[in-house]
C-alpha cells in the first residue's frame, strides 16, 4: 500500500504548491505526511469550497490541489461547473472512491463506487484511474501527468 | 438604514488598492464606483464562493489586500467558510450586505432575516476584527479603521432590500476578468 510520505512527496515533487483537502478515512492516513511536508495544507469546512478556495490560489498562480472523498465530490458540483466550465481554470482533484475495493470483493453495497466516474464524466472532466495495487512509480506518474495537464483533471483513487 | 449603493459608495472611498471580489447585487452597482482591473466582478459565480475564492487569493498572494463583498444569502449558503478563514492570517475582508433577501430572482424573503445576527456568527468563528452598522454615515465615519489592522476581518451591513430588481451581468467576459485581474496583482 502506498504510505503518506510516499504521496506527499509526489504531490510534492509534481510541481503541488498548496493542498487543499477535507480528507476521508483513507485520503486522511496522508495527514502527517503532508503537513511535514513543504505543501501547504488548507482546511475547508466542505468540498464546494475546497474548490472555490483552489479557484483563488489558481488566480493568484499557485498550483493547488484538491484532496476529497466521491462523496464531497458530489456535493460540490456547481462550485466545479463554475471554476471548471464557467472560469475555465484547470482545477485537479483527487477523488477518493469510497468502497471501492470493499464492492469489487463482495464485501460492501456501498453504491458510491457505482456513481463516481458517471458523475465525474457528466461534469466533463477527464480523468485516470490510480488502484490500490499500485507501485511507488505509478503513484509519482500519476501525479506528474496530473499535475501537467493544461486542463481540469480528475485522478480517482480507488479505495 | 442605508441604501446598497451607500454602503457600497462608502466602500469605493476606502478599499485603497485591494482587490475587490463583488457577488450578486453588487456586481451591477460596484461598476459605477470603481472598473479597475483589481474589481473581479464574481459572476457567472457560484453562489456562496466567493469568500473562499477570494481567500485562495489572498493565500496565493501574501499581503494583497482583498475585499469580498458577499450577500446574505451567499454566506448563508457556505457559512463555514467564515471559520475557515479565521484559520488564516490574511488581509481579507469579509463586507456583508445584509438585505434579508434573495434580491437578485425577485425579492424572495431570506431565512432568518432580521434576526439572525451575523456579527455574533463571525465572532464565533474566530474572527476578531468585526464590525457592523446600519447608517451610511456610521459606516463611513469607521470604514478606513475597518478595512486596516492584519488578519480577517468581517463588516455587516445592513441596507434596505428591493424587490424587483434587474439580474445584474458582469461588465466583461470572465477570461477578459482574468486576465486583468492577473496582470494586476
């Protein structure tokens, strides 16, 4: 399993300024990692404004990132139509797929693994896949190519 | 009580070179007043992001100076961003033009208008430099004082609601916005 400072260093060595997250079980294991770290972590109260705080670094032409579980991604729809569709900045999350491993085995109904992907294709988003299985080296890939895209992207964790 | 545009002339007298993030209402006043590349018109928007947007700015630029000029039903729909940013020591001010209404679909009465007391709000979250008035000349006669001093800061401003108003449209593009804004800070 990837460990914290493992992704704290990839988000950090991807060219990451700020993260601003609302971490969940999973993304929140990262914690000490980052705040050791040289990234400034930035706390919101929910995800729209996670968001909406990314937006204004972005503006400001810092490089943030967001850190959020498919739950928050979905209550924070309208805040990603406007930074992504309506101020066309390129915004980057990782979205935690809550679950995901659990429903693949059979173990969870859990339907957030079900409505992630169509929710983040239905805001147009583009995105990878990054699964629990992965090495270091993919881990460091994923974040690169997050981090180098011109547009808005997604990376879906699996969890 | 002060009129929108009062309160919002008051503030073109002060806001010395910070940046000002205008939502809703304000955006079709604050034009009249001040068009510089530092008055960020936030719209199309989405409503209640403001103050963050305006926060990440001011955490990507140390020391800029940023003015967010909120509704109350903006704030309402994201009242946490207000413990948020008391979590950070930016030179961010919170102008809250209080209404008690959804001014710009019509005039639709606000949930807890009149009685809810957002300087108290504000307060609570952590934010210590508060401030609030209902007369345009108390608000100018403290205005300066209120947007100095270091870290957030919060100014409630009560002004008289009206109903029936025009949707207000920015007075450029977004990109075009962007692009100033950038060029300018």
């Amino acid at each position: 399993m990837l460990d914290g400072p493992t992704i704290a260093s990839s988000i950090h060595d991807a060219g990451f300024s700020h993260v601003v997250w609302i971490p969940d079980s999973h993304l929140g294991t990262w914690e000490t990692a980052i705040e050791q770290s040289s990234l400034v972590l930035v706390r919101p109260t929910r995800e729209g404004e996670a968001v909406a705080i990314a937006a204004g670094l972005l503006i400001g032409g810092a490089k943030p990132l967001v850190l959020v579980q498919c739950t928050g991604f979905f209550e924070a729809g309208d805040a990603v139509r406007n930074v992504v569709h309506d101020m066309k900045l390129p915004l980057k999350l990782v979205v935690g797929v809550r679950s995901w491993q659990a429903v693949r085995d059979g173990k969870s109904r859990d339907n957030c693994p079900t409505f992630a992907e169509p929710v983040v294709r239905a805001w147009g988003l583009p995105f990878t896949w990054i699964e629990p299985t992965a090495d270091i080296a993919a881990c460091r890939t994923a974040f690169a190519t997050l981090a180098a895209a011109d547009s808005a992207s997604v990376l879906l964790w699996a969890e | 009580m002060m009129t929108h545009l009062q309160a919002l002339e008051v503030l073109a007298e002060v806001r010395g070179d910070r940046v000002v993030i205008t939502t809703m209402g304000s955006v079709g006043l604050w034009p009249k007043l001040s068009d510089t590349p530092k008055d960020f018109a936030y719209l199309p928007s989405s409503m209640g992001q403001a103050i963050p947007l305006g926060l990440g700015l001011a955490l990507a630029k140390p020391g800029l100076g940023v003015i967010v000029i909120s509704g109350d039903g903006g704030l309402l729909m994201n009242l946490g961003c207000l413990v948020t940013l008391a979590q950070h020591d930016v030179p961010l001010t919170v102008v809250l033009i209080d209404n008690g209404l959804y001014e710009v679909t019509g005039g639709q009465v606000l949930a807890g208008a009149g009685k809810t007391d957002y300087a108290g709000i504000a307060k609570s979250c952590g934010i210590t430099r508060v401030a609030q008035f209902e007369t345009a000349d108390g608000w100018r006669s403290e205005a300066a004082e209120c947007l100095a001093g270091d870290g957030p800061g919060f100014v409630w401003l009560k002004v008289e609601g009206v109903r029936g108003q025009a949707t207000p449209s920015p007075p450029r593009p977004m990109a075009e916005q962007l692009l100033r804004l950038r060029a300018a800070i």
